[in-house]
C-alpha cells in the first residue's frame, strides 16, 4: 500500500469515529497540509463515499447517510479486479470452498465503494480444468486451517498419515502449502531426520494439540518452494498414482518441459538445456509414449522396464516411418 492510499484509509477511519471534523483538524491528524486533506477527500468520493463537505464558517468534512456503516476497504480498480477474479477461480481441490469463496465475493462486493463495485460486480470468470486437475484428491477444509495455524504460529505440526499403520505421531515444522497440478503438498523439516519432506495435503490428519514451537529455518540456497516441492519424489506418497512411473534425462529446460508435463510428474532442471523428468502412466508403452512426446534425445532411462517400452515403440513406429 503506497503512502498516499494508508492516508486515505486513515482519513476514513477517521470521519467514522467522530462525526464532524474541520480541515485543519484532520490536517493535524494526518500530518498534512489542509489542501492535501482536500485532495484525500476528493478521492474519497470519486471511490464511492459519501463525504459532506461544508464550507464558509464553521466548515466541516463528515460522512453522510449511510457512509458510516462502511467500512475501511479502500481499493484501485487493479486490486478489485484482482479479489474478484481470485475468488472465483478458488481451488475446487478444497472441500467446500468454491461455495465459501462465492459468499465472500458477494460479501466484499456488498463493502467496496460503488465505483469498485460498479466495475467488477458483473465480472464473471468461467475456468476449464484440465482431466489431471480435476482427478487430484480434495483437502478437507479443516485440515487446511489446522495446517494453516501452524505455519502462522510456528508450531510443530503433530499428525497422522492416511495408508500408513497407527502409531506415534509424525511431527513437521510446516515450511510452505504448495499448490502443483491442483494437488496440494506441504514443505516442512522434518526435526528427527534433520531433512525437508514434502507430504501430500490430502493424507495428513492433524492431531491436536500441535506440538512445540520452532524457529524458521531458511530453504536449501538457490531454491524456494516449489523448486524444493518438484525435486522431492517421496515414493511412499506418490507411487500410488501410476501403475507404472519411470524417469529419464530430456534435453529441454525445465521452463518448457514445466509447461506440458501432466498431473503429479516431477521436473528437475539440470542446466540450461536439460531436465530430469520423472513422472507416470497406466502401462510402460504409454509412459514411453509421454517421454516421446517431447520431440527431445532421453538419456538414463530408469527402470529396465521403461527402457523396454521405448524399444517396442520405436519397433511399432518404424514400418509407418519407412511408408
């Protein structure tokens, strides 16, 4: 928020805890000049409120009918648009939330000043997932606010693990929530291996209380989030996916390969001009199949068995290319 538009939202907090303020008082509040104050009134009302303005003797600036039940919520026509169309396109892998996130469209559109209003009220976002997105399990929403709470307050995340036997509870100090091929993971450390672990949101379940409180630890150098997200392939949490899941070297930057790769593969850039692509498919020719489609030399294919499956591709494809 720039200066000019904290002063504005404080003049308005202003006229609505007293009634009736003169120039050189507000311009005393603010620290400002009181034809700077006239200028923040102006902007005022151009967004929608109602300011009375009173001149001559005795003059003063108040808000009228109805503007003292509005609230604070100064916004550009860029950040409305931006609450507008991020609302409607809320993740569907939440339970509930599309519902929720409509609710709240309405509910700020009711606060925005008029023009705001005006201008995204009848915005209508229509998105189209793709069939991975829209196979990727849902986050309950609870989860998602227990998680949440432990990121905001630092706390040892205490749960259990879906598909895993009963027992102690594991514990992560919650790092990120990333969101990758509408699939939501959380990046934590793990403080008894001493290492970071990426989890699927969808198979944790919190247990309560959390566990003790930890000190922020900075990511590997050169990395974020999503990078450390995409290097990680815990077996144990996606094997389950494919029945099939191999990986190769493809000679094409992680920037193009990111761009085609379906839901749950996993992208590691080597360099410049290269990628250590890892990802699956219902059968070992089909896998090949999406290595091919890259137009790119693979190298260090892995497993035997999706090395296999190139051969008996290439093997098929040759005839056609000799007609």
């Amino acid at each position: 928020m720039t200066s000019t538009s904290a002063r504005t939202l404080r003049l308005l907090s202003l006229l609505r805890q007293q009634g009736r303020w003169t120039g050189p008082g507000l311009a005393a509040e603010l620290g400002v000049s009181v034809r700077t104050v006239r200028r923040d009134v102006g902007t005022l009302r151009d967004l929608g409120y109602a300011v009375e303005v009173s001149r001559g003797a005795g003059g003063h600036y108040a808000l009228g009918s109805g503007g003292g039940t509005l609230p604070p919520l100064l916004l550009d026509d860029e950040q409305a648009t931006a609450v507008a169309v991020a609302l409607q396109l809320a993740p569907r892998t939440v339970d509930g939330l599309q519902e929720a996130a409509g609710r709240a469209l309405a509910t700020v559109l009711e606060v925005m000043p008029s023009r705001s209003r005006h201008l995204v009220g009848d915005m209508q976002v229509a998105s189209v997932w793709n069939p991975w997105e829209l196979a990727a399990p849902s986050v309950p929403h609870a989860v998602l606010l227990a998680v949440s709470s432990a990121l905001r307050d630092r706390r040892t995340l205490r749960y259990d693990y879906e598909g895993t036997e009963p027992g102690p509870a594991r514990l992560v100090e919650p790092h990120h929530l990333v969101v990758w091929a509408g699939r939501w993971y959380l990046l934590g450390h793990d403080p008894g291996a001493g290492t970071w672990r990426t989890v699927r949101l969808d198979r944790v379940r919190p247990r309560t209380p959390d566990g003790p409180r930890f000190a922020a630890r900075p990511l590997p150098e050169g990395t974020d989030a999503a990078h450390v997200v995409m290097s990680h392939l815990d077996r144990g949490d996606t094997a389950d996916h494919w029945p099939c899941r191999g990986t190769a070297t493809v000679a094409h930057p992680a920037e193009t390969i990111t761009r085609f790769v379906p839901g749950g593969a996993v992208v590691v850039p080597l360099g410049a001009a290269s990628s250590r692509l890892t990802m699956g498919a219902w059968s070992w020719v089909g896998l090949a199949g999406l290595f091919a489609t890259f137009d790119a030399p693979l190298a260090d294919v892995e497993p035997a068995e999706l090395r296999e499956a190139c051969g008996v591709v290439a093997a098929r494809l040759a005839p056609a290319g000799e007609r």
